[in-house]
C-alpha cells in the first residue's frame, strides 16, 4: 500500500497500463497540442517553401541558422510533455510520493531486458522491411512523393550545419518527448475507454498525422502500431524510446551518408 497524506484513502499500486486521468482528459490535451502543433508545422513549411534558398549559407549564417533551429525544436518538441506531465501530476497531486507515481503512470518502470531486446529487434526488422517496400513501391510505380528525409537531403545542400541541427533533435529529443506525450499519455489514456488494440491503432493515428508528412503516413503508421505494441507489451516506456531512437538514428545516418556522397 502506498503512503498517503492524513484523510486520504489508499491507492494500490496496480499492474495495469490504464491511466489515472480520463480519456476525456486524454483528448483535450491531445487538442490543445497537436492543433497548435500541427498548425506551426504547416505555417513554417509554407514559410520555408515561399523561402527557397538556392545558394549554399556562409558558415557564419548556417552556424546561426543551426542554433536556432536546434533550440526553437527542442522548446516545440518540449511542448509535448506539457499535457502528460501536468495530468499526471494532477491525478496524484494529494498523495506522497506523487512525483514517484506521476511517472510510473506515464510508463517510467522497470522493464524485462532480455524479452524487451527481442521485441526492439524484431519489430526493427519490421519497420525497416515495411521502409524498403514503401520506397520501392514508390519507385516502381513512379509516384510523385516527396518524404521529409528528402526535404532534408535538398536542405543539407545549401545548410548542412542546420541540417545536422534538425538531425540532432530528430534522433536525441524528439523520441523521449513524443514517446512520452503518445505512448506515455494518450496510449493508456485512451486504455480508459476503448480496448487495447483500438487504443493502439488510434494513438498510431495521431502519432502518424502529428507529423504532417503525407508522403510517410503510411510508415510513421507502422512505426507508431509497433511503438504502441512495445508500450504495451512491456509496460514500460524505456523500450519504445530506445526503439524510436534507434529508428530515427538510422534514418539519420542514411542522411548523413547521403550528403558526404557515401550514398546516392
């Protein structure tokens, strides 16, 4: 049994994946921030396409232009924690320790390594053949997609500092902040309403749209249903953080390679 403040009933600390705040919790903080969210991701894309630079930055402007883009990206990807946290907190907020059980609600626990590394495996594999295939659907069928890893590529070419920048963000901040706010928020949050595969399909959803890239909805879809599946079959959001560093660090290198011209 846990230590409660004088007054307060008990509560159990017990081994489920549901959360302590409502779904009708759950999707107002999904409103209030991906809504913003996605709406500055669409506003500085048309910025940036309006603003087509075509001659290589000085490395004074794109050394600049790199510390601006890493910390405005960190305090945009920080907004995620925002709603997880503030619920958490608020759901234990009259008990001792409620910091301890804000984060075990968020999916801050232990975890089985061995089992865990089986699973952070096999559904690598599985992003990475679901990657290959998409892509050489894309080529076979000669579809006019254009992917963020592409913008990226035509970004490196005039700004490569920034593009190391926005890689930087991609592989080390952005795993732990949109795991925290999906996997350790809205997952179990939805949990309180729905059953667990419904629950799986719909944070992948929001996961895949929250990234406003048409042209990888499909494989942010898969990477999100294999993230919710780890989450839950763990019980623990270490093992999707690792999966989806991992995940983004790869894709990052493939970039890096590409724009020292060790890939095509």
């Amino acid at each position: 049994m846990l230590e409660q403040e004088p007054g307060n009933k008990p509560i159990k600390d017990t081994p489920t994946d549901t959360a302590p705040w409502t779904i009708q919790q759950t999707f107002l903080g999904v409103l209030l921030t991906l809504l913003p969210w996605i709406a500055l991701t669409l506003a500085l894309t048309s910025l940036s396409g309006n603003a087509t630079i075509t001659k290589p930055l000085s490395p004074q402007a794109d050394l600049t232009g790199a510390i601006v883009i890493f910390v405005f990206s960190v305090i945009i990807e920080g907004a995620f924690l925002i709603a997880p946290f503030y619920f958490a907190n608020a759901a234990f907020r009259s008990i001792r320790p409620h910091a301890r059980l804000a984060l075990d609600a968020l999916g801050f626990r232990r975890y089985p390594i061995g089992r865990t590394l089986f699973w952070v495996v096999v559904l690598m594999v599985a992003i990475f053949l679901v990657d290959a295939l998409y892509s050489y659907l894309i080529t076979a069928l000669h579809l006019n997609v254009q992917t963020n890893d592409q913008l990226l590529l035509q970004q490196s070419k005039v700004a490569p500092l920034t593009t190391y920048a926005t890689l930087l963000v991609a592989v080390f901040v952005a795993p732990f902040c949109e795991e925290v706010f999906f996997r350790g928020y809205v997952f179990p949050g939805l949990r309180r309403g729905m059953p667990v595969g419904w629950a799986i399909i719909v944070s992948s959803l929001l996961f895949a749209v929250s990234h406003t890239d048409p042209g990888s909805f499909a494989v942010l879809l898969i990477i999100g249903l294999a993230l919710a599946f780890l989450r839950w079959r763990t019980r623990s959001i270490w093992p999707a953080i690792l999966l989806h560093m991992l995940n983004n660090g790869i894709a990052a290198l493939t970039v890096v390679l590409a724009m020292q011209g060790i890939t095509h």
